[in-house]
C-alpha cells in the first residue's frame, strides 16, 4: 500500500486519537485510547517498515508516545498515595517484572551455590576468589568471640553503620540497574559476581563451623536485601531488553519507556535496602539476642517479603 492510500485510509483514527488525548480524563476518551494503542503502535510499525516520509513516522511515534504516557502515567494524588504504593503499585510491577526477575535469580543464586559448595568442601578454593587479607577480615567479623558480629566498626556506633549499609546497599543496586543501559550484560556481570561473593563466604564459613554466628546475622536482613539486589537486577534487564527488541519505537524512545516503567520497582527497592540496612545495624549485629529468635524472626520475614512480592497478580486484570 503507497503512503497516501495508508493516510487516507487511517487518517480518521488519528485524528480521534488527537482529540481524545486532549480530554483524556473523560471516560469515553479513556476507553478509546485504550482500545487503540496497540493499533496505533502497528501503524507506526508499518510506516517504519515501508520506510514511509519521515514527517508521517515522526507524527505517529509522537502519538504512540503520548499515548503510553496517558495510560501508564501516575496521577499525582496517587504519587502521594504511600498505601496505594505499596499495596498495588509495587507488588504489580515485580509481577510484571517477573521473568526478569527470574532470570536475575537464577545469575545471582546458581553462581553462589556452586561456589558455595567449592569453597565448603576445598578449603584453599577461598584463596582463588579472595585475598588472604580479606579472608581473615571475613573470619574476624563472625568470630563467634566478636563483641559485634557483621563488619567491623569503624566508628563503635549502630547508627553510622546504618548509613554505612544504606550506601552499600544502594550501590550495588545501582550497578545492578544501571548496567541494563549496557544491553543488560552488566546488569548480568553485577548479579554473577555478587552471587560468587556471597556464596564464596557462606561456603568458607560454614566450613569453619561458624555457623552459629553467620546465618544469624545474615538471615533476618538477607530477605530484603538479597530480594531487593535480585528485583535490581530485573530491572536492569528489563532496559537492557528494551534496547535489544524496542519494537516499534526507536531504541531511545523504547529506552526511555522502560525507565519509566521501572520507577515502582526503584522506589520499593530503594526503601527495602533502608529496612536491611536498619535490620542489620541494629538487629542483625546484636550477640545479646538467642539465635532461635533471629531465626524466628528471619523465617517470618522472608515470608512475609515472598507473600508480598507475589502478591501483584491479583491487580494485573484489573
């Protein structure tokens, strides 16, 4: 079909979806641009595919962009909303997130677990992932003699190593989310290494029978911090796939789609990295608690963070 037969032909929805954006709050004008989006987002593909004039693409990406806009946006009493946030908003994103974040799972644990496993039953394989200096820095820190157990105190305070964990905590988030822009194989690197750290030293400690002191400390902390690294890094992915397959935006446009996407799941990691960080300055480094409390309490926790995060496909039909 030549260019001028294809306007002709659809010039009429274009021009109700112009009006219809310009009153978009009114019911019949929500309800049409939602049945028209996918539509509109195949005529833009075509026109790419059939290489059609620049000004017809330029004029219906523009459209599709302020299309998606008007469907996905957040209305700013719901940005204010913290009960709304937190019982649908962010529950709903981690389950449309959720093949990338069982990717993710699977680069940061199946790494862990076989170096976990190397490191408990070798006890020189410790040596080849970390120097002998952070080896005996690990030991230190869960010493079951240790006034403290975790990372030794810089400053001997719980509340400095709060902001302490805050900052690490975000960091690694960050690498996990932003080398998606690397077509995710940063992203991918930030989780692999990681789950070679953490399975690295749980397998070392373990054989040393510091058992009592090191899943304590981690268990109770680790539901959020460990989910929050692992919903990082499905984020991260997810950018990473939009440049690989943008569909029928540009790359950039696709880019920027997804980043606007991803901000509910930035807004609920960054205040679940707050909670480990809290739980492990204050609670998780106490030697004056029992280990079946700490327990207790991690077992609790890790469900009700599991619960929580499965809890978003009840909200997706709606």
């Amino acid at each position: 079909m030549k260019q001028h037969a294809f306007e002709a032909q659809n010039q009429p929805v274009w021009e109700l979806i112009e009006a219809a954006l310009e009153k978009p709050s009114q019911e019949d004008n929500s309800k049409l641009l939602a049945e028209h989006y996918l539509l509109l987002c195949q005529h833009l593909a075509i026109a790419k595919e059939r290489l059609y004039d620049a000004t017809l693409v330029e004029r219906l990406n523009n459209l599709v962009l302020a299309l998606y806009r008007e469907l996905y946006r957040y209305r700013s009493e719901t940005r204010l909303n913290f009960y709304a946030f937190f019982k649908r908003d962010f529950p709903l994103a981690i389950y449309r997130h959720r093949y990338f974040i069982a990717l993710a799972l699977l680069v940061f644990v199946l790494p862990g677990l076989i170096v976990g496993s190397w490191t408990y039953f070798d006890d020189e394989a410790i040596y080849t992932i970390h120097g002998p200096a952070e080896v005996r820095g690990m030991e230190r820190m869960y010493d079951p003699e240790a006034r403290k157990l975790g990372r030794e105190r810089e400053a001997d305070t719980d509340i400095f190593m709060f902001g302490f964990y805050i900052k690490n905590n975000i960091s690694v988030a960050f690498r996990c989310f932003a080398g998606g822009i690397l077509v995710g194989i940063g992203t991918l690197l930030v989780l692999f290494f990681n789950g070679l750290f953490i399975g690295s030293v749980a397998g070392h400690l373990t054989r040393l029978d510091y058992v009592d002191t090191f899943y304590p400390f981690v268990v109770g902390h680790g539901s959020f911090e460990l989910t929050a690294i692992v919903f990082s890094g499905a984020a991260g992915l997810r950018l990473g796939y939009a440049i690989i397959n943008p569909g029928p935006f540009s790359r950039l446009d696709s880019l920027r789609l997804s980043g606007r996407d991803a901000v509910p799941m930035l807004y609920g990691i960054f205040l679940m990295l707050v909670i480990a960080a809290f739980l492990e300055a204050f609670w998780s480094s106490s030697t004056t608690l029992g280990n079946e409390i700490k327990y207790a309490v991690g077992a609790l926790l890790w469900a009700l963070v599991l619960l929580y995060s499965f809890s978003g496909r009840r909200y997706e039909s709606r």
